[in-house]
C-alpha cells in the first residue's frame, strides 16, 4: 500500500485554526491523508474557546489528543496549508503549498468562531477529495 499524503497545517502560533484544522482532518480525512499542525511559536495551551467548541459542534476533545508543537516537531510533509497568517508565514519544505486566507477568531464571538470553523471543515473535505483524485 502507498504511504498516506502528509498534510501540514501551519500558523504562527499553533493554538487555534491549525489546531482545529489538524483535528477536524483527523476526524474527517485520516483514510486520506495524515494530519499535523504546527507553528514557529507555541502556546502553552489550545485557544480556549475552539477546545470548548470543537467538543461541543464534533465532540472532539483537542486538549486529549494534540498539544501546541513547533515545525521542527512534524514529520516531512508533502503539503503545507497556512491558515492566513497576516505576517509572514512559516516556511516548511514540500511539495505543494496553499494559503487558506483564514481570519484569526481568537478573542471574538462564537458565531464567527463556527464560522472559521466551517470554512475549515469545507476545506478538509475538498482537500480530501483532492488528494484522493491525484492518488
């Protein structure tokens, strides 16, 4: 069997839409490809209210299963997907590259955290689809 795609979410701080991204790909695509997240800082814990809403909307615990982790904590992957930084992006090796352009909702309501979240979501699945029709 072919070895699964790796696919890198990567933002700045790896506290909240990789993180989301990493668990909703995880979730939604594991048959697909490998899901990892990743930044050039950590924080000490996971955005707060994406734990809260990720359990509430998915029923996925983040706290359980992910931890904030640096790039250099990640396998070599094949894609690299950066959430919208608005700063300079990270830089990781790959084959393929795509920037998501996604808002920051740290520190703002829950309806626009869902709808980061559901963009998210969005992606993962055309992702997925993607990846699938190349292989």
């Amino acid at each position: 069997m072919k070895n699964k795609v790796k696919v890198a979410f990567v933002c700045v701080h790896n506290s909240c839409r990789s993180q989301i991204a990493e668990a909703l790909s995880k979730l939604l695509a594991a048959d697909v490809f490998e899901a990892y997240s990743a930044g050039t800082e950590t924080k000490p814990e996971i955005n707060q209210d994406a734990v809260r809403l990720m359990k509430e909307l998915y029923g996925v615990d983040m706290e359980k299963t992910q931890k904030s982790k640096l790039l250099e904590d990640i396998p070599p992957v094949d894609i690299v997907i950066t959430m919208g930084c608005n700063v300079e992006c990270p830089y990781l090796p790959c084959k393929e590259r795509e920037d998501w352009g996604l808002e920051d909702p740290t520190g703002k309501s829950d309806e626009e955290f869902k709808k980061v979240i559901t963009v998210i979501e969005e992606k993962i699945k055309a992702l997925s689809k993607k990846i699938k029709m190349q292989s």
